[in-house]
C-alpha cells in the first residue's frame, strides 16, 4: 500500500464525534493524517482527541505562531494533500468553499488544495437543512467541480427528526476512501479497453448519420485509467484531437460496423471494457459512391440497424472481463438501464441523461448486476463521473 497524505477538515456538526472513527481507520492504515478544525468543530470535539487518533498535531487556525511552513497552515499540508475529506460537512463550510472563500482554516486551506488532490465532502445537517435550495445548489456547484459527495444518508437525525441528514457510517466511508487512497496503482497491470466517441455511418461520400458525442466521457475515462495505472486501449470515433487522451493504444474508426471489428481485435487480454461511444443505431442500408443529388420530391432513405457492439462482445465472451456499459435516455430511464443492463450481460450499467451529450457534465445514475438498488449520482462533471465508474472496476 503506498502511502498518502490526508487532510481532513472537521466542521462544527453533531456527527464530528463520528470522524473520530475515520481518522482513526485512515492513521491504522498507515496514511499520513493531518486533521485542521472550524471553530464550530471545537464546541463538538476537543482537537485533543483527534491529535490522538492522527498522531499528528491538530490545526485549528490561519493566525498560528512559528516559522517557516508553520506560519502558513493555510499552504501546509493542503499543497501537498493527495485527498481532502471535508467531514462532517456542514452547510455553511460547504457555502464557503462552492464561493471561494477563505476566511477560516479549513475553507482557506480548501483553495490552496493542488488540481491533482481527491477531493471529498461528506455532509451531514438537520433534513430542512439538507434540503433547502441554496445548500442544494453548493453540493451541485462542488460535485461540478469534480469534488466527490458521500452521503448523507436517510435515517433519524440527532434534532429528532427522520430523513436524509445523516453521515454515511465511519466504515462505509473507509470503504469508499480506500480505492482513491490506492489511485496511482489500483488498476497496475491491469489492461482495459475504451470504446469512445460517436459513429458516422456513411450514406454517401458526404453524408453522415451521427448524433452530438464528442468523446469528452471516453477521455476522462482513459485519463482517470491512466491515473490508477492501467493499460488503456482505446478506440474512438471521429473526435477532434482536443477529446483525445495522451499516454494510450489509440485506434481510429469511423462506422459501427468498424468500431466492432476494432473491439473485438483489441479485446483478448482485457480486464475490463468500458462501452462509452454513442453508437448510430442506423446506418444507411445501400452506401452511394456518389453524393445524392437534391431533389424537391425529398429523399426516402432504408435504414439498416447497426451491429449492437456491448451485446455481441459480451455474448461472444471467452475470457472473463468486467463489462460496463452506457445507456442515454430521456425517459424512464431506470427501468431502461435495468432492461439493457441484463439483455447485454452487463456488470454495470451508467445512465446519462441526454443533457450530457457533448457537454463537460452530465446527470449520471448507476445501475449494478446483483441486489445493489438504482444510483443517482447526480448532475456531476465528466471527470468525476470518471473516478465513479472506474471505482466500480476498482
Ligand atoms: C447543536 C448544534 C448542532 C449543529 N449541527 C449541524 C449539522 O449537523 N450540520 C450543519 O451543517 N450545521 C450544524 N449546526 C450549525 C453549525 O454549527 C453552524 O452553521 C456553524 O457556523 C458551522 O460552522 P463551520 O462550518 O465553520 O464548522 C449545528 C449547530 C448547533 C448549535
């Protein structure tokens, strides 16, 4: 196990007590721990007891004396965090950090966290709270903004009342944690194939049926891949460079019919496949060397159904591989998912709305072989969606 530096931020809520239990578990683990405290914290757990269970002194001020890095606990650890738990998360810390702003330790420290730190809220608060617009709108700004949300969960809360306010249990967030504490090896020798992009199917040598894709998913994908250390194959359909990963096996296709060709010389030897292209269910069933001429009558064109790329592979299957495929659907989308997820011999499927097509974010839902209940993520960045679905292969 390699080992990370975690800063953790404790807010002033009823669950503090409960991040006793997470820093503990994460200082057994063997991590570095440095736990910083809002003033609110402070009337809900003495610092002491968190210096305890990190073994590391707890910062609980911008104003601290001393030199050198001890006079900047804004900069240091945060710099050099690798994930940053934001736990319990309140509604106000959130506020601070969906803005910008920096007028205590833990939402200044927040700002100096580095582009490559993992970043996670937990919230807990009061189920008014939880539900009220303008908290809902930060956790949206935050989860946009590729910052992991765990919880809460629905249950009783401390104020006496029953709904969605709880912290997630110290060990289901241990659970949670460990795959972004092991990225950088997680997926070491590990090969896995990237389907990616739209199709263009051809009719004539100008004309084209395709849809909106632009391969935004397969490269945070690849990327996020790249990060935890595996292999990545990765066959897309036309994309401009800008939506094509560095540092992989790229291959090129055009149509249906050859991004299948493609994916089934790629697949020997795969761990996992991961069917994120927006394939033309269609193509034109005779192809016209010449352009079609114009004509006022209008044009009636035979459609032919494209080969159904997840389907085939996972039916043809020879060797075991973990199959994650993608539905796009504008309505009743959780029975849909539940449909394609079993008719294609999926392990995992993840539904985006049609709001994600060549956008930077999306709606995304998960929908998991077995007893695991329908996911909703939320509307969340492609990148973040990312980390997700490659936490289900972790
Ligand atoms: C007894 C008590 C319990 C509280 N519990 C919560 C809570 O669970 N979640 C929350 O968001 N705020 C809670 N609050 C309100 C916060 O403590 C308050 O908004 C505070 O300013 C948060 O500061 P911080 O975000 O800097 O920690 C509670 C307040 C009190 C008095």
């Amino acid at each position: 196990m390699s080992v990370k530096t975690v800063l953790v931020g404790i807010c002033g809520g009823v669950a503090a007590y409960k991040a006793l239990d997470v820093v503990s578990g994460l200082a057994k683990e063997g991590h570095h721990v440095r736990v910083m405290m809002t003033e609110a914290a402070r009337h809900f757990v003495d610092p002491t007891a968190f210096a305890a269970v990190s073994g590391a002194p707890v910062l609980t001020t911008l104003w601290q004396e001393g030199a050198g890095e001890d006079l900047y606990p804004h900069l240091y650890p945060s710099t050099r965090a690798d994930l940053c738990l934001i736990l319990p998360a309140t509604a106000n810390t959130l506020a601070k950090i969906a803005h910008g702003l920096g007028d205590d330790l833990v939402s200044t420290a927040c700002l100096s966290l580095p582009a490559s730190c993992e970043k996670v809220f937990c919230p807990a608060m009061n189920v008014e709270m939880w539900r009220n617009p303008a908290v809902q709108e930060n956790v949206r700004i935050l989860e946009t903004r590729g910052w992991l949300r765990l919880g809460p969960e629905e249950g009783r809360l401390a104020c006496g009342m029953t709904g969605p306010g709880r912290l997630r249990e110290p060990a289901d967030l241990l659970k949670d944690i460990a795959p972004l504490l092991s990225s950088g090896t997680s997926l070491k020798e590990k090969t896995i194939l990237i389907l990616s992009g739209p199709t263009h199917e051809y009719m004539d040598p100008v004309r084209y049926i395709g849809n909106a894709s632009s391969g935004r998913m397969g490269k945070a994908l690849a990327e996020e891949a790249l990060r935890r250390g595996a292999n990545v194959r990765f066959i897309t359909g036309p994309v401009s460079d800008e939506h094509l990963p560095g540092g992989v096996a790229l291959h090129r296709v055009t149509s249906a019919e050859e991004m299948l060709a493609a994916a089934r010389q790629q697949l020997p030897g795969c761990d996992a496949v991961l069917f994120a292209a927006a394939v033309a269910d269609y193509r034109a069933t005779t192809y016209s060397p010449e352009k079609r001429g114009k004509s006022e009558a209008g044009l009636q064109i035979s459609l032919t159904a494209n080969p159904d790329i997840a389907a085939t592979l996972c039916r043809e299957r020879t060797h075991s591989f973990k199959a994650i495929g993608f539905a796009l659907q504008s309505h009743d989308g959780e029975a849909y998912a539940r449909q394609k997820l079993n008719a294609k011999h999926l392990d995992a499927i993840i539904l985006n709305a049609p709001d994600s097509m060549g956008a930077e974010t999306g709606s995304f839902s998960c929908l998991e072989r077995g007893d695991a209940p329908f996911h909703p993520w939320g509307r969340i960045s492609k990148n973040e969606a990312a980390k997700n679905i490659l936490n289900l292969i972790t």
